[in-house]
C-alpha cells in the first residue's frame, strides 16, 4: 500500500486499517516463531505500512489541532 493510498482514507478507516495491520503483524511473527513463515520479508513490509499509517493519522490530528 502506497503512501496515496493511505491519504485517501478517512481516519475511521485509518484506524480500522491501522487494527488490521498489527493483526496481522502479530500473526507473521507467530508464523515466524514456529517456522511456518514463507516470505520473511512481509514482517518488515508490514512495519513499514503501519508507519505509514501512523504518520497520516498524526498528520491529521496535527490538522485537526491547528483548525480548532
């Protein structure tokens, strides 16, 4: 997911997005621990989405802030 993507969703689907990516993190590094994990290279691809995430969200709350 790219970073235009992530800056079309509303904060409610951030969130729900942001949920669903730690979802799935913590199930990688399940599959990981018990080496059933195929492609090791999707924990770190997952980190990065959830930055992302993260970023967007703070960046608008900073907006949201900076209007009120």
């Amino acid at each position: 997911m790219n970073a235009k993507e992530i800056r079309d969703l509303t904060v409610a689907e951030l969130n729900e997005k942001l949920a669903d990516l730690k979802d799935e993190l913590y199930k990688l590094r399940f599959q990981h621990a018990i080496n059933q994990l195929d492609n090791p290279m999707r924990i770190t691809a997952v980190k990065k989405d959830i930055a992302r995430v993260q970023t967007v969200l703070r960046e608008a709350e900073l907006k949201d802030s900076a209007n009120a």
